[in-house]
C-alpha cells in the first residue's frame, strides 16, 4: 500500500534549476520509459518558461545523470 507513494527507483526527473534562485515546485517524476521520456521533455519545456529546468535520469546505485536542461521553452546544453 505505502510503495504508491515511494518514487519509483528508475525514473526520469523534472526539476528546477537551484542555481537560477530557490526550488519554487517540487520533482515530478516520469517512468522509465519512451512515454515517459516524452511526457518530462515536454514538461520541462512548459516549466521552463517560469524557471529553468533539468531532465536528470535516476537509477539505483549510480549518481543522476542530467540528460537536458531548458530555458525560456528552449532546450540547451546541459551544464
């Protein structure tokens, strides 16, 4: 019952840039999958307009790996 509301352990991640100011919204968190791929990118892009955002790949074990990062809607070297 409680495993629903544990983030899955693979999973991509949508976040806020901490640099740019402080995390104005929470993680969102997308399945590892093709869907899931597209569904963060597309919301990093939405999100980015307000504050930039990174797409970041999580699996067990290894340290998260930012995968994009977006700003004003446009995607941009991760850095």
């Amino acid at each position: 019952m409680w495993d629903d509301l544990l983030p899955p352990p693979h999973a991509y991640l949508v976040r806020d840039v901490a640099p740019y100011g402080p995390v104005r919204r929470p993680d969102d968190v997308y399945p590892l999958t093709l869907k899931g791929l597209l569904d963060a990118l597309a919301e990093a892009g939405n999100r980015s307009y307000g504050c930039p955002q990174e797409v970041s790949v999580r699996n067990p074990g290894e340290p998260e790996r930012v995968i994009r990062r977006f700003e004003d809607g446009q995607q941009i070297a991760p850095g």
